[in-house]
C-alpha cells in the first residue's frame, strides 16, 4: 500500500540475452495526497519505468550482480562492453 512517506525505487529494466538486467534508474517518494515525487538518476533508454517499494539495504559482502542489482549498491548488473 502506498502510505505517506514511503521511500520506493525506480527501476529501468531491459531484456539481455542472459535474462532480465534490472538498472536502478532512481527514487520515488509517496506525498501525504497519495501522489508522488519521482528522483531520477538516469533516463530509460526504451522509455519505460518500473517503480516497487524499495528494499531495506543488505550486506552486499560475497555478493555480485542479481535481479535487483540496483538495491544491492550496483549501478547496473554487469553486461560486458566498455572499459
């Protein structure tokens, strides 16, 4: 349910060969009418966002890339190319 106050994350989401490559696109915030305020830190390249309530923050010790690369710290989950 969005309540006043909620912090939830914004989500690029683009098809790769492998699967799904979630891209932590930016923030939303639940205003006290119900509506929102949308931060975003990069721009979809399809024009398509995905907004969920954001997860509490993890031990990211150990761990690499995964569905939700974005909330684990990651910019994006790693798809080779530039160095």
């Amino acid at each position: 349910m969005l309540t006043a106050g909620k912090r939830l994350a914004v989500f690029s989401i683009r098809e790769g060969k492998g699967g799904s490559i979630w891209v932590r696109a930016g923030s939303a915030f639940v205003n006290k009418d119900g509506s929102l305020n949308v931060l975003l830190d990069v721009l979809p390249l399809d024009g398509k966002l995905h907004v969920r309530e954001a997860a509490e923050k993890r031990d990211t010790a150990g761990m690499s890339g995964g569905r939700y690369a974005g909330e684990l710290g990651l910019d994006a989950a790693p798809v080779g190319g530039h160095s």
